[in-house]
C-alpha cells in the first residue's frame, strides 16, 4: 500500500492513503477520464468548491434529459482503483441537527416516506430521486435527496456525482424527485450551483465524499414546497443504526425502482478512509443516496452512499458528516 503524505491545514489533511488492492465499487463513480474546461470554481473558504451554473444552461440541462437518455445514462459501476482516502481522524465540533420540512404543494399522491420495510424494494419517497448528469463527455446517473435549506432548493448527493475529484464539476446536472420506472411525477430540478468539499474536488479524498446542489424552480415552487426536504444531521456519534436508499442500475438491480438497505454502521475494516459502512447490496446508480439515522427515510440524513470494496462483500460505505462536509452544506443551503 502506498502512503502519500499531505501538508495538515484547514482543507489538507494527513494520512492519505491510496486505496489500493480494494477497487471501489457499487456505490462509488471513479473516473478515469481527461479533466472538461469549465469555469473556474468559486468559493467562501479554502474547504468548500462550487460553481454557479447559468439559467441558460440549466434551461438546456431540462432540454437534454429525455427519457431515452435517462435509460442510458451510463451507472456507477465502472469503477477504477487508486483514489485515495484519508485515515486522519475529521475535524468536528458540536453536534447538531436541522429539522426537516413538509412538502406544500400538491404535486402527486407519493409517499413523503418509506414503508416499514429496511432492505429491498421500496415505494417511491417525493424527497429521494436519481440524479443525471455529464462529465467528461458522458451521461451518468446517480441519486440524491431534497434536504431542508434556507433557499428551499438544496439537494445533497455524494461529491462523486457533481464533481470528477479532482476535476471538473460536471454539467447537465439534473435531480428527478420519486422518479420509478421512467415516470417522474414532480417533474425534474436542474441545478443552478454545485457545492463540494475542497478536499474531494482538489484531491479526490474519498473521506469527504459529499456534495450539495441548488436547483431551480419548478413551475414556479421551490423544491422544499414540491417534494418536502429531509433534517440533516452533523457531528453525530460513530456505529448508529441507518436506514440507506438509492436506484442502484449494475446488475441485478435495473436503476427503475427505490431500492433499501438497513444496519449499524462499522469503521473501514482497512482503516484508509473514516468513512464507515452498513450492510448493502446496492450496486452502481445508488450513489449519493442518504443515509438516514434509525428506520425509515423520515428522519434525519448523516451521510450518502459512496463506495464499496471488492473485497468486502455487501457492504456500503458512507462518508462521516463532520464539521467540513456541515460547512458545505451550510454553503449550498443558505
């Protein structure tokens, strides 16, 4: 195993260690793929990166998505081993936890939660959807949830699934709410801002591997009013209980139904990244789903689907939402 060191300040950190040996799979989209032009990103402090995106261009993003391209957008599965992770304990602060909002409008009759059960199908959720998006020349999809947000408009999603990392922040970003077997009932959101953690968009550090996006409007009503918007949660002690949701579309999964998986979560078995893992066979389409504390989507999100070793069977890892990944948020969300 090679070891990289890293200067330690507010965005770096130290023991960063190249996952090899251990492809990431299911859940994690490791790209291998030149860098796209792109605007340069703007940020508020040294540990955030995003990118506005223009009306025009997310006008044309709603334009692209047809429905073929979403059946052939191209799956998280494809996966590529080398990208590191950081074994360095994250910085964290005060737990904390923002209630969740309910849906105003009247867009459709879909469940503002899951069922009883916590691993397998699932009924369509209003606040969890697939997301779509380009980068480097192709279509991919990933999922993604409505979490409550000053601009009411705020989607979190893994940081793989907006930005290459490091790279380009990616284009056509769309966010489908409830989407199942190619009907979307709420219509789809395109984004007007991406939001991710320096520490993923500048080295591709699996540990921060979360991101945020602003969507626009939708017939003139916000997000949160559309589909409702999921409390979030940071700083939260290690080994809960979770409750994960997402599309997976690899193989034995098809990405046209809400899909579950349920348990406590555990450190890395190989302690290269602080993410942790829970019992899952999703496959590659689930990144970025949340991670719910306890039963149920009803309750407060703490982290996203995000990788999988080859080497450790059913297993879904998530990153820790400590203080920098609340940072993003807080950026994305105001």
């Amino acid at each position: 195993m090679q070891v990289r060191s890293v200067k330690s300040n507010s965005s770096k950190v130290k023991g960063r260690r190249r996952l090899a040996g251990a492809a990431l799979l299911a859940g994690a989209m490791m790209l291998s793929v030149a860098p796209m032009a792109s605007a340069a990103p703007t940020s508020t402090n040294d540990d955030i990166k995003s990118i506005k995106i223009s009306s025009q261009k997310s006008d044309s993003a709603l334009e692209y998505w047809t429905a073929d391209r979403m059946k052939a957008a191209k799956s998280a599965d494809a996966l590529v081993a080398g990208k590191s992770g950081s074994a360095a304990k994250v910085d964290t602060s005060k737990a904390s936890k923002v209630p969740g909002q309910s849906a105003n409008a009247k867009a459709g009759k879909i469940s503002t939660k899951a069922g009883g059960k916590t691993r397998g199908q699932e009924a369509p959720v209003s606040h969890i959807g697939k997301v779509f998006f380009t980068l480097g020349g192709q279509d991919y999809v990933c999922s993604g949830n409505s979490v409550v947000s000053t601009n009411e408009s705020t989607v979190s999603t893994a940081g793989h699934c907006l930005n290459e990392g490091p790279g380009a922040f990616a284009t056509r970003w769309v966010f489908v709410p409830a989407y199942e077997n190619g009907n979307a009932p709420y219509g789809s959101f395109a984004a007007t801002e991406l939001v991710t953690t320096a520490q993923w968009s500048d080295d591709g550090d699996i540990t921060y591997d979360t991101g945020f996006a602003v969507v626009s409007n939708s017939n003139g009503t916000t997000l949160t009013d559309t589909v409702g918007a999921s409390g979030v949660a940071f700083n939260q002690p290690r080994g809960e209980y979770y409750t994960a949701y997402g599309y997976p579309a690899a193989s034995p999964f098809n990405g046209e139904t809400l899909q579950s998986c349920a348990g406590s979560a555990t450190d890395d078995p190989f302690g290269q990244t602080q993410s942790q893992g829970i019992p899952c066979n999703m496959t590659g389409g689930s990144s970025g789903g949340p991670w719910f504390l306890g039963s149920g989507s009803s309750s407060y999100q703490n982290s996203v689907n995000s990788f999988g070793y080859n080497t450790v069977r059913n297993t879904m890892f998530g990153p820790y939402w400590g203080s920098v990944i609340q940072q993003a948020y807080q950026n994305a969300q105001s």
